[in-house]
C-alpha cells in the first residue's frame, strides 16, 4: 500500500525556518560572544572583569580555547550517534521532533548559564563551570539540529521544494545571527539605563535566550512527520551507516568544503568585534551595523542566488563564493594601513563584498546536502537521513573546534590597538583555509548527484 505524503505548505516552512533561527540565536551566544565575555578587547574602556585565567594555561592554550574545543570535539562525536538514534527510533510523535522536544528547554537555558559562573571574579571554579557548561550545551544542540536538518530531505520532496527550505532556513539563520550581532548595541541601552556591563550584557543573553526558544518551539509544533515525510526507517547501526554515508565522493567533497570554509567563516564571527575596534579603531556598536548590513544586503541576493544555480549549476556558484570569500580575509589585515583610505570606508567595502558569498554559502551546501542525502537513499535503499546531516555536522564542528581553540591563542599575540599583531594574523589564517575549501571541493560533480533524484512523484500532494 502506497502511503500518502501531503506537500508541506509554505507557511508551514517558514514554521520550520524559526527553529534555524532559534538554535542560530543560541550557538552564536555560546559560539562567538564566550570569547568577548572572558576576552574582550582591550580598548582602553570598561570591560568586563576577569573571571578566568586570561593566558595560556597548556602550552599556548587559553582556558576559553580549550573548553571551546572540547565542547565541539564533544558534540561532533555525538553527532553521528544522535544522527543513528533518530534515524532507527520509532517514537510515535516522530523520529525527529521527539528528540527536538528533549532538548529545546536544556539548550535555551544553558545559553544563558554559560555566562554566570559561580565566582564573581578569577577563579579555578569558573574555569570548570564554563568548561561543564559548554558540554552539556552542545549536547542539547545536537540533539536538536540533527534531527532538525534531518527533515529537510524528508520534507521537501522535489529539487525545488528543497532549494525553498533551504532559502528559507538560510534566511532564518542570518536572522539569528543579526540579531546576537546586536548584542552589542542592546548592551550600551542597557549600560545607559545605569546598569554594570556585565549585567547589561547578561540581560540581552537572557533575552536571547527565550526569543531562541520560542522560535525552536515552532517547528515541533507544525512539522507533523506522519503528515509531511515518508516513513522511512533506518535498519542499520551507527558505524555501519557512516561508514556507508562516507563511502560518496560528492559526500566527501561536500565535507571537505564544509569543513575549511567553517573554519575560515568561524574566525570572520569571533573576530568581527576584534576587526572593528582593534584593526579599524571604531566603536565597538558599530560591529553590529556593519554585520547587519552585511545580512541585509545578502538577503537581497537571495534570489539572485536561487535563480543563478538553474543557470550555471550549484559548484560554480559555491567557487565563485570562494573566490569572493578569499579576497575578503586578504583586505582584513590592511585595515587601518592603507593611507588616503578610512577605516569606514575600508569596513564598508569587506561588508559589502562579504555579503555575496554569505548569500552563497546560505542557501547551496544545505541545499547540495539535502539532494546527496536524497539520492543516496534513494540509490541505497536505506534512508539515513539523519547520518548525512549528522557527518556534515561533525565537519562543521570540528572546524568551529580547531577555530575556537587556536583563535584566542593568536589573541595572545596582540589584540590591543598598540599592537594588533594577533588580530591581523587570524584574518590571514582565515585566507588560507578559504583556498584549501575550494580545492577540496573541486571532487563534487552534480551529475552523478542527480542520477538518482527521481523528484518523488508523490502518491498524493495535498497543500494544507
């Protein structure tokens, strides 16, 4: 007996959308402002007190650096796990929003909990909260995303449908990431108001922290899987179906990308605060108009982007984003040493050419994950979904890793304006990991890809 799948309205994607947006609010918390909570810039203004060990505790090694990477090597193992477990459940209120109930409620709070430890100045116990913290947190996250990513393939039962979701998750993610980006602003009204920074910049943590719940509350209130996916279910164990997810070469190509690309991209997210006030001496408020413009112009070239992957393919358009991406970490370390040129103009020109490849990289590696995900199953017979996101997950967080334990150590090199060394440096790393993603990503070839995505001509498709 054939099982009839109803076409997830349009309305009902946007739903689906808010959950992105929801976990983006809270990884970019934990992600990018841990490091100018417990490292801020030193511009010679308030900042906030030290909490923990601000050198190098193993070798080169920052405390933050080193609970950072340990929190993403911790997540990223997870990932392929948690990816098995909701490939094979058979949980009646689905195989993935059952697993997206448990841990909206624990990641929202953890977010906010990262950033109080227990001691009100240095101390040995703050080091542990923060390191306890930041597990557990990435924990949660993951078994949020994965299952999260998971439906996309499922949902989105045709080429287009799966660009849409893709968009419209890509969009939901820049949302997120504007508005942590006004952490900044939001914390000078606070600060304004006659409250400490550290209390100003807790309160809008705090705010974070209930707006990404809601929005993570959305998708599993209106995505129902019995209505809206295919009953596939997965037989085989863990190792067996990473094992097999790996053995794509698309897959792998579309890792190796994924993976260099993050780590250069990671460093633009932590670094913005140090660039703008560090390298271009500008307020520190002015990170946040910068990167909200960045997201706003990318918005714009949104259907450019969709309407230009039917011209020239999806690969040219993701080497064009490389390419774009590249020149963006070279300008970064002249910034500030170009005569005749200010630091406002130099800004706004990286915004603006940023902006492209952030459109890029929105929307087509979701995209390029969803259609190898689908033409796997559909050529294997066995839907692991759930594995595909989970290993491209896992490659994401293994750079955001390696980014987070590496980029406070080059901190140490300089990161005031009397000696921006370290700050400089870190845009340079990010050029060079930049190149390697686009030739790792010279292996992905489309056609084989599409031999296997037969557009699942549905039994019925009934828009609700």
């Amino acid at each position: 007996m054939s099982q009839t799948i109803e076409k997830l309205p349009t309305w009902k994607m946007i739903m689906f959308g808010m959950g992105q947006m929801g976990w983006s609010l809270g990884g970019f918390s934990v992600g990018a402002l841990i490091n100018y909570f417990y490292m801020p810039p030193e511009t010679g203004g308030d900042v906030f007190p030290a909490l923990i060990n601000q050198g190098a505790v193993i070798l080169f090694l920052t405390v933050i650096g080193l609970s950072n990477f340990a929190g993403r090597i911790f997540d990223a193992v997870t990932d392929p796990l948690i990816a098995n477990m909701s490939d094979r459940s058979r949980f009646k209120f689905g195989r993935r929003r059952t697993f997206m109930a448990i841990a909206i409620l624990p990641l929202s709070f953890l977010s906010y909990l990262v950033f109080t430890p227990p001691v009100p100045h240095e101390s040995a116990l703050n080091s542990v909260w923060v390191f306890t913290v930041i597990i557990l947190f990435y924990l949660f996250m993951t078994m949020y995303v994965i299952p999260y990513g998971a439906l996309i393939p499922e949902i989105g039962h045709t080429s287009k449908e799966r660009m849409l979701l893709s968009t419209i998750t890509s969009v939901a993610w820049a949302m997120g990431f504007f508005i942590g980006n006004s952490v900044y602003v939001l914390k000078g009204v606070f600060e304004g108001m006659g409250y400490s920074p550290v209390t100003s910049f807790r309160i809008v943590v705090a705010m974070f922290s209930v707006i990404g719940f809601i929005a993570m509350l959305m998708p599993i209130i209106f995505i129902d899987e019995d209505r809206y996916c295919r009953k596939n279910r997965s037989n085989d164990g863990a190792v067996k179906a990473l094992l097999t997810s790996l053995q794509n070469i698309d897959f792998r190509s579309l890792l190796g990308c994924q993976f260099f690309y993050q780590l250069g991209n990671v460093f633009l997210e932590i670094g913005i605060i140090y660039y703008v006030t560090i390298l271009m001496k500008l307020p520190e408020e002015q990170a946040f108009t910068l990167m909200a413009a960045m997201f706003i112009l990318s918005f714009a070239y949104y259907p450019m982007v969709v309407k230009t992957t039917g011209r020239i393919g999806k690969k040219k358009l993701l080497n064009f984003g490389f390419a774009v991406h590249a020149l963006v970490f070279a300008l970064i370390p002249f910034s500030g040493l170009v005569p005749g040129v200010s630091s406002a103009v130099w800004g706004w020109t990286i915004i603006l050419l940023e902006s492209i490849p952030v459109a890029i990289f929105g929307i087509v590696p979701t995209a390029l994950l969803a259609d190898i995900a689908k033409s796997d199953g559909n050529r294997t017979g066995s839907h692991n979904e759930a594995i595909f996101f989970g290993a491209n997950s896992f490659a994401i967080k293994l750079a955001m890793s390696v980014t987070n334990l590496i980029f406070p150590s080059i901190l140490l090199l300089g990161r005031s304006i009397d000696n921006p060394l370290g700050v400089r440096l870190t845009a340079v790393i990010a050029f060079v990991f930049t190149l390697l993603g686009y030739f790792a990503f010279r292996g992905y070839q489309q056609d084989r890809v599409d031999q296997y995505l037969d557009e699942e001509l549905l039994p019925a498709l009934v828009t609700v």
